[in-house]
C-alpha cells in the first residue's frame, strides 16, 4: 500500500485547508438550560476546530472554507475566525433579518459526574446547508499550493449538496497533489432529516473512496460506513483487536485510505475519562498509553487530537511521535472551556513525552 506523500512547505502557502460548517456554541458551563440565564459563546465547527488548533497552537498557515452571514453573529465569527489565524474563504450569503440563512446555533451544557452534558442544535435554515458544488473557485486556491484538504461527517450531514462539495473538493486536492482527511463524525441527530442511516452510509462511502487518512472510531465505521464490528458498549473499551480487524475491512473495501486513526474513550463520569488513541498506518499498528483524564469541557477533544496527530505528520515527525500528540493534544483542550486550543506546543510535546501536571515554578 502506498504511503502519504506530502508536498514541501515551500511547495504550499496553505499547510492545511478544511471544508465545513462554522456554529456558534452556547455553553452554560455546568447549569443545565432549562435553569441557565447566561451564556458564554463559544465560535466552533468541527471542520474549522482542527484548521484554528493548527494555526494557534502548531504555527501552521491554515485555512477554512465555509458559508458566511452579513449580521452580528456572523461578524462575531469573522473576528474570531481571525484571531486564530486562519485564512477565510468564505461564500457569502445575505440574511433577510427575520428567517436567515443562519449560522448555526449549538446548545452544550458540560454535565457533571453522573449527569451527562446534553447537546441540541437549530440549524433550521444554516448558510453551510446551502453550499453546493461550483460554488467554490477550487483552483484559485490549490493553485497557489496546499498540502493537506480535510472535512468531515458533520458537514456531509447538513443537506444533500454539501456533500457532493465534499467530493468535489476531495477530488480537485488529489488533482493538485494534497493529502486528503475525513472526520466520519456520524451525528444520527443530523442524518434523520435527509433519508437516516441507510442515506448516511451511501454518502460517507461515496465520500471516504476519495480520502488518503480516516479519523473515526468504532461506532462511526459500524454506523458511518457499514463495518461489521462489536457491540459498542462493550466492557473494554481499550481491547483494540476488534478494531484493527474493522480496519482491515475498511482498507480493502476503501484501497486508497493509508491511514486510520481514532481516540479510544471511556466514560467514567462526565468529568473523568481514561483516555487513549490509536494508528494504523500502511500495516503498523500504533497505540498510546492510556491517562485519566479530569474533564472541563469535553468538546472539541477529537479535533484535538485529529489537530495533534497531522502537526505532527505535517512537521515530518515519525507516526508514533504525530499519535503521542495527537492524544497529549486532545487530553488538553479538555481543560479548556470551548472548543478550541488554548495550549502551547511546548506543553503538547512535554505531555506526550509522559510530564506530569505538578506545578511549574
């Protein structure tokens, strides 16, 4: 099987592009919403979270093409979308001041111990659900060279054109020579209005037969892809046998994918996790030690990791260091309110070379 191949960053202005929806994200910390009275906004997107964490905590040249609104809510992302350093491509769409488009709204409580967070959505007439293909100038972007595409199931899930953008944008990275990734992320929430499970399996494999690196566990191949596998609330939740046999399914139903890559987590509580991850990769397997976690907000922790693990194959690292980053990555931002990273790179490298959390003096 052929390996990754990336270009040089003298080769790219781009390190990184991704494709996907930006939200905005109402937390009220551990209040549950039918109590709440104030929020914090948290500005979000699964696709974006991994372009903004690689900017602001890996200094890669990042960037994210999505939809836009011309109101407040749309501004508040714009100025945040810049504060992390990520270059917008953005379609814009004007809002009629009364029904949208919109952006997104996403409701996330962060839960405590044994009350789990809860997490609804209005994505009734969202700006992202409008893309389609030809709607994006693909070439005036890979042209001036980009190294690694990447979107995701969220995306895929908000009407039946933004996943044919998807594929358009897969098949035109492959044109221009990037590495392509996809995040299965299977939402059944959002599937149900456009056909369900069944609909949801024939778009995410028509999306992954254009993808190079696959990031999902093992309830996103079963479900996102078909793959037989276990029950998924099995007891061990660290046993990776069953999941490295799912991915030998997945290699020889999808050839072109080299690499897949997950977190491996277990719910203590809403505030503790044991936390792992693992990589295969052109045959090798690759597993991470396993660390508790105390848990802050939980959000965002898979782009995290997803961020972490393509630092490190982006900055030419050996796969077993990019897998220990990707998991020190993810652990971190869920000491963090919000979505995106707050960490430094430095603090990254010393988690996953095994620090410790005892104060720095």
């Amino acid at each position: 099987m052929a390996k990754l191949i990336l270009k040089s960053k003298e080769d790219a202005t781009l390190d990184f592009l991704s494709l996907g929806a930006m939200v905005h994200r109402l937390d009220p910390s551990v209040i549950p919403f039918r109590k709440a009275k104030q929020f914090a906004v948290h500005v979000s997107g699964g696709e974006y979270n991994v372009a903004a964490n690689l900017s602001a905590c890996f200094g890669q040249r990042t960037g994210i093409v999505t939809a836009m609104v011309n109101n407040g809510i749309g501004e508040l992302i714009q100025n945040c979308i810049r504060e992390m350093g990520v270059t917008p491509f953005y379609k814009f769409f004007k809002h009629d001041g009364v029904r949208g488009p919109n952006i997104a709204t996403v409701y996330s409580d962060r839960g405590h111990g044994v009350r789990p967070p809860v997490v609804f959505y209005n994505r009734s007439n969202e700006a992202a659900a409008l893309l389609k293909p030809g709607d994006i100038d693909w070439d005036a972007i890979f042209s001036k060279g980009v190294r690694w595409f990447h979107s995701g199931g969220i995306f895929a899930a908000l009407s039946v054109t933004t996943s044919q953008l998807i594929i358009e944008g897969m098949q035109k990275a492959h044109d221009y020579g990037a590495v392509t990734s996809f995040d299965l992320n299977y939402r059944a929430k959002l599937w149900a209005p456009i056909g369900g499970l069944q609909q949801a399996q024939k778009v995410l494999r028509s999306i992954v037969e254009q993808v190079d690196v696959l990031l999902g566990n093992e309830e996103d191949l079963q479900t996102g892809l078909g793959i037989p596998g276990p029950e998924v609330e099995r007891e061990n939740k660290f046993d990776t046998t069953t999941f490295f046999e799912m991915i030998e399914t997945v290699t020889s139903q999808f050839p072109n994918v080299k690499m897949v890559a997950t977190t491996l987590r277990e719910v203590l509580s809403a505030s503790r996790h044991n936390w792992g991850a693992v990589l295969w990769y052109n045959g090798q397997k690759q597993q991470t030690p396993t660390m508790l976690l105390d848990v802050l907000d939980r959000i965002g922790g898979g782009d995290g990791f997803a961020s972490g693990l393509i630092f490190g194959l982006l900055d030419g690292r050996p796969v077993e260091e990019a897998l220990k980053l990707g998991w020190a990555h993810g652990a971190l931002l869920t000491t963090f309110p919000g979505d995106v990273s707050m960490v430094k790179l430095s603090e990254v490298e010393a988690l996953a070379r095994g620090g410790s959390a005892r104060v720095q003096r």
